[in-house]
C-alpha cells in the first residue's frame, strides 16, 4: 500500500492493497515492458486469430432420430410421381436427357428411366437413394430431402408401378 | 598446354573426392551422420493420407486428386469402363511452404460422403526430422485442416445435410504423423488422426479417431510402391445402426504406384475410398475392395519454386 507519510509503496497482503499494487506506476511500466514485444504485430497473430475463430465454429450437431415413414407397405408412389421428381430435380438442366452428357442414364422418359433402373439397380440405389447418395450433383439442383429418397426407393421396391 | 589442361579436368573430380574424405576424417563420422533425413516420401501424400513431408520454403504445390467410379461390381464393369465414365471426387488445391517446416494451402473438393462442395484451409508443421544417427529416430509432422461445404441445405431437418447455421458446414482433422525412413528403399509412416465434424446424422459420431499406416517401397530413382490404410474407432451402437439401415462402413485402403518425373510426382492409385479428403474418406467410406467397390485414382503434384533458387 502507499504510505502517503513517507511517499513510498510498502508490502501489503489484502486483497484491495494487492489490487492497488497491480496498478503502481512502476507494475504498469513493467507490466508493459514484458508484454510490448509480446504483442507487436507480429506473423503469428493470423494463424492464432484464424485457429480460435475456428475453434470458435467448433460445435457438435446431431441431426434428429428420422420420423419419417419407411414402411413401405403403406406408401403409394406411382410412376407419375416419380418422373416428375426425376424430371425437376435431374433432367432440367441438359443432365440425363439423353441428349447432353452423360449418356449414360438416360431419364428422358418414364420407360427409358425404368430400363436404366433395372438394369444398373445398384448403382440407382448407391448414388440416388442411399444415406450418402450423391446425387443430383452439384450443379444448381436441389439436393433430395431424405423423404424423397426413400419414396422412390419404396417404388423401386415394389417393382416400379405406374 | 592443352594437355595440362585436360589433364587438371581430369583430375580434379578424384582430387575433390580425397578432400572430401580427409574432411571426413577430421570432424568424424557422426558429425556427417547426424543430418537429417530428407525425402523420406517423395510428395505431401502417401494416397490418401498425409505424408510426413512439408514443402521447402517458398515452394509452390499444385495438387491435382482425383478418384474414378468403381471398377467392378453394379456401379462398374465395361458399362462404365470400369469406373472411368464416373468421378467419386476431384481436389485441386495449392499449398505454398511458408518456411521449410511450415506449410498452408487451400483446396477445393467435389466432396464425397455425406456433404459436397467442400473448401479446405490447411496447415502442415514439422515437428522433428528423423536423423541418420538415430538420435532423433523418427520424423513427426503435424497436419490440421478445416473444411465447410458450400453445398444448398436440405429442407429436412432429419438430413445430415441440413444447415441451420453456418457452423454446420465445417468440420475439422488433426493428425500427426510418425514417420521413418529405413534405409534408401523403406519408409513408413503411423498417423493417429482425430476427425470433429460438426453436424452428423442421427448415431453418427461428431468426434472421432482413427489410426493410419502408410508406406513406400522404392524400386528405383523415379518409381516406388506406396500404400495407405485408415482404421477408424467408429462405435458398435453407430455400427449397428447403420448397418440395420443397409450402410456399412469400412476402412479406406489405398495401394499404387508413385512415379517422379523431374518436378512432378505422379501418383496412379487404386482405392475403396470414394472421397479424398481425410474429413471424408476417414469417417463415412461406405465402399469395400470384396465389392470391387474400388476405383482408380490418381494425384499430381507440380511444384513450382518462387524463391528464385
């Protein structure tokens, strides 16, 4: 604490004369002196900054038990359906119409959509109706909700009806 | 005159090499041993793991990854000319060495797994370098990543890919990688590796560590054998779950050939892994070697030195 008698800081042990210490002229200089070169603008403050604002995005999401409806026994999907989710989410953009690229699968109609389902099953159910299925691709197209998918796996199931 | 000079020519290849010896001789073996080793890979990957390597100093890498269709099983065969009408993944990315143990990059990834579109920032530091005396006997280098998907979100909110917030696109790797060089011919590297991913799926797991072992046979100046395995510590109950619901998971392995052709080493693989990034292919491959679920792939790296060396 500072004896104003003898004009001098002198030792002391509670808590507001340890508070007063910290803020001596002579703590703050050197206080400051340590903490200078420290703080300089120096090459590793982005890396520092850029890694906490990523830990700062650090989170642990789980998306929700899904409720929806995979019996599919009770849904009734019909090729119409089907075609036209083909055609919004897949042939509107030059992709699968049988005249631009890929030829591959071609979707431009119900039946040529059906025969390609028939004869590549696996390959429809890898990237169109699997959990991690990638398609439609990245090209402006929605991505499928998770109801979607398993409606027209149940279609598929039951033999593609129309 | 013309035969003193050819003369010196001649000799002085054989003159430097005594000097070489003597100079030998008076630090002593170890002072000669104790450097470190270099090149224990050729590139910054294995496949499709990291390597212990970082660029040198003002070295620019340009990577090129890219992972075919499967080769055999429904999704492959001649119909797809066994793979390669189909793209699984493709990365470009830059990575530029800041100084010879630090490297940062960007990349770009098609993605494959349960997001796509996916931006990567990257750092890679070097730790320690393995010494020919063995007093320091293995390299350690450390490699972190983030990535965010840039992709649309669903509109269902039960979707892996459902995005309420921007911090549901990104995910994280951390990884250290424990290498050794054998000899000229043999080095191997042991990769415990953490993936955080911020958004899941239902059973799915935000943290998760997996392990890698990864190689190099070398057979000559220019071509090598290299091969990679990731086993990833995924839970029984998200086993279970999965597998239930007609998805398993399996571990990535990845064997091929790395062939250096002066600047560029060319790497021409074979994997069950569909994606190329670690945040990927380490918790969500779904595809298996006993399916002919595996595909060719390819990464090229082309260095290009802005340091003026």
């Amino acid at each position: 604490m500072y004896d104003r008698k003898n004009k001098e800081w002198r030792p002391s042990f509670s808590l507001l004369s340890f508070a007063g210490n910290l803020c001596k002229p002579i703590t703050v200089m050197k206080t400051m002196q340590t903490l200078t070169p420290i703080l300089r603008p120096q090459r590793w403050y982005f890396p520092v900054l850029l890694a906490a604002s990523l830990l700062a995005a650090c989170t642990s999401e789980q998306a929700p038990e899904p409720t929806y409806n995979t019996d599919c026994a009770t849904v009734e999907v019909k090729t119409a359906r089907i075609y036209e989710l083909v055609q919004q989410h897949c042939t509107n953009r030059s992709c699968h119409p049988g005249t631009g690229s890929p030829l591959l699968a071609d979707f431009s109609t119900p039946v040529k959509l059906k025969s390609y389902i028939t004869a590549n099953g696996a390959s429809w159910a890898f990237r169109v109706t699997a959990s991690n299925a990638d398609m439609p691709q990245s090209q402006g197209y929605p991505t499928l909700p998770r109801s979607v998918r398993d409606s027209i796996a149940c279609w598929v199931s039951k033999g593609m009806p129309d | 005159m013309l035969h003193l000079r050819l003369l010196t020519v001649l000799l002085l290849p054989a003159s430097m090499a005594m000097a070489q010896e003597d100079l030998g001789a008076i630090f002593g073996k170890d002072s000669v041993r104790r450097d470190p080793v270099t090149a224990t890979f050729k590139s910054t990957r294995i496949i499709n793991g990291q390597s212990n390597e970082t660029l040198a100093k003002r070295d620019l890498d340009f990577r090129v990854a890219h992972r075919f269709g499967d080769i055999g099983g429904s999704g492959g065969g001649s119909s797809t000319f066994f793979g390669l009408d189909n793209s699984t993944d493709i990365r470009i990315a830059f990575e530029y060495g800041i100084t010879d143990k630090l490297t940062a990059g960007v990349s770009r990834a098609k993605g494959s797994g349960n997001f796509s579109q996916m931006w990567e920032v990257l750092g890679k530091y070097k730790l320690l370098q393995q010494t020919h005396d063995n007093r320091i006997p293995v390299g350690v280098t450390l490699f972190a990543n983030a990535v965010v998907s840039s992709m649309k979100s669903s509109p269902d909110k039960e979707d892996v890919y459902y995005f309420d917030k921007f911090s549901d696109r990104a995910g994280y790797v951390a990884q250290a990688v424990i290498a050794r060089k054998f000899g000229n011919a043999v080095s191997l590297a042991l990769t415990p590796s953490f993936v955080h991913r911020n958004r899941v799926g239902y059973k799915d797991m935000n943290n998760m560590f997996a392990l890698g072992v990864g190689g190099r046979l070398r057979f000559s100046n220019r071509v090598a054998l290299v091969a990679d395995y990731f086993y990833a510590f995924r839970d029984e109950e998200s086993k279970d779950y999965y597998a239930a619901r007609g998805t398993d998971f399996y571990n990535s392995l990845g064997v091929g050939v790395e062939i250096e052709t002066g600047g560029h080493v060319f790497h021409l693989n074979f994997t069950n892994a569909t994606a190329v990034l670690e945040n990927q292919f380490i918790p969500e491959t779904t595809s298996t070697w006993r399916n002919g679920q595996f595909r060719w792939g390819f990464n090229i790296s082309r260095r290009f030195s802005l340091g003026g060396r």
